[in-house]
C-alpha cells in the first residue's frame, strides 16, 4: 500500500471516480485525459477536465478549472471547506492556486514525476514559508488514473506513427461516455454560465438602447439586426446555419421585451 494511503475513506475513493470521469471526458475530447471535481459539505459541485488544446490555454488544467468553477458557484474567492479531487498530482500553477484560494484539502491518483508539486518534486501544501497550508493524498485509484493516461500516449504514438505512414490522419473513435450525471452536470454549468452572459447582454443591449433615445436616434434598426443574424451564421457550421441565425433573432426579441419590462419598471 502506497504511504500516503492512511488517510483515504470511501467517499475518497467514490470522488476520484468523478474525477476519472471527467478525465475520459478529457479522453474523448484528445486531450490528455486529466480531470478533477471540487467538494464542497460532502457534495460535488464543481467538475472539470483538462482543455489545453481545445482553450488554447495554458491554465485550462483540470482542477485549475474546477476551482475557478467553485469560486463562482459558491460566489466567493476563498475555496475555504472545500477538497479538490483530481487524476493527477497538480502542478506548481494549480498547487499554487490552491494555497491562493484556501482550499482544505487535495487528494490525487497517480504522482507526477515530472511535475507533481504536492509530494513528488514540491511540498507547497506543507511549506510553513507560505501563509496557507493543507493536507495533500496521492495514491487513490493511482493504477486507474495512470492507466488511463498511458493508454493515452500509446494511442496518440500510434496514431502518429500511422499517420506518418499512409500520410493521412484518422480523428480516434470516440470512448463512449455512459455517465448520464457527468454528462447533466456539464449542461448544467454551461447553463449557469449562460445565462449570466445573457443577463449581463440584456443590461448592455438596455444600455445601448437608453443611448439610442437620448440622442434621438431609432432604436430599433432593422439593418443591423440583419447583420447580426448574418454574423450569427457564419459562426456555425453549413449545416446549422440556419439555426445559429434564428436564436440571434429570438435573443434580440428577448433583449428588447427585458428592456421594455426595464423601462415599465422605472
Ligand atoms: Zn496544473
């Protein structure tokens, strides 16, 4: 048994198994398959996997996101009360951001030869130099998340190695994803991060609008709503255009009956 294994429960062992899910995610994104969740009183409430490649971010690794995903759903910086649960031991960044954000406690899979900054090359979470300490454990489901990440890298060295053979590249079958849960939980903060973005566009649009009226001008303009369709749709794909223009126009409808129930209001 690893050393670090004393302090584990069940409900450890029945997070990591969140976190691995998150990972195959990952997995069937192709990304390196690493992901983590947030505890907070004995429930889950935030999930995340790494999305390096698809953000085009440095940060975007996974329990960095699933921490910055709890901030915002507990409504406050200091992740105080809360554990964070992920594949792989963080690295320098996302251990020093869990001393920045007061986290209790981080329980990981497999250690980082490489990288690990709680255990293996690091102790940030036991360095009394720094003004927040918490307790760190390695080693839980350690051959599932391992397992995962070397099947990763022997796929990804295949397919380059085929590749580079016939000169064509094969987008890997995706891993199918049963976890009905992980999958709802996924909508469910896109959703909450939506529809903030809504609220915070129906504000602008009002904005605009008071705009518009003080300076005279029309409010509604019939040319630029159709521009803004237009735009719409050439974000999307050929087969969708038609829908990405249809929602601009329904959000545009929206926008303006939320400015109007504004106006009444005042
Ligand atoms: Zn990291």
């Amino acid at each position: 048994m690893n050393s670090f294994m004393k302090n584990i429960t069940q409900k450890d062992i029945d997070f990591m198994q969140v976190a691995l899910d998150e990972a195959k995610l990952a997995a069937s994104e192709d990304e390196v398959p690493i992901g983590a969740c947030v505890v907070f009183e004995g429930r889950v409430i935030a999930r995340a996997h790494n999305r390096r490649e698809s953000d085009k971010s440095p940060w975007a690794h996974a329990e960095f996101l699933a921490m910055q995903q709890a901030a915002e759903i507990l409504d406050r910086w200091r992740l105080s009360g809360c554990s964070v649960y992920v594949t792989l031991e963080p690295c320098l960044m996302c251990a020093g951001l869990m001393i920045n954000s007061r986290i209790d406690r981080c329980v990981y899979g497999s250690s980082d030869p490489k990288g690990g900054a709680l255990g293996t090359l690091y102790n940030v979470h036991a360095d009394e130099r720094l003004n927040h300490e918490f307790e760190a454990v390695g080693g839980v489901l350690e051959d599932e998340c391992s397992k995962l990440l070397k099947d990763f890298f022997i796929r990804r060295r295949k397919e380059r190695k085929q590749s580079k053979e016939e000169g064509t590249y094969e987008k890997p079958a995706h891993i199918d994803i049963d976890d009905l849960d992980c999958l709802r939980s996924q909508i469910n903060i896109i959703d909450k991060q939506m529809f903030s973005l809504l609220q915070q566009r129906f504000d602008v649009a009002a904005l605009i609008a008071r705009y518009k009226e003080s300076h005279g001008m029309d409010i509604f303009d019939p040319q630029r709503e159709n521009d803004k369709c237009l735009w719409a749709e050439s974000l999307a794909d050929d087969d969708e255009k038609d829908l990405y223009g249809r929602i601009m126009s329904e959000l545009m409808e929206v926008s303006r009956e939320y400015e109007k129930r504004i106006n009444d209001k005042q």
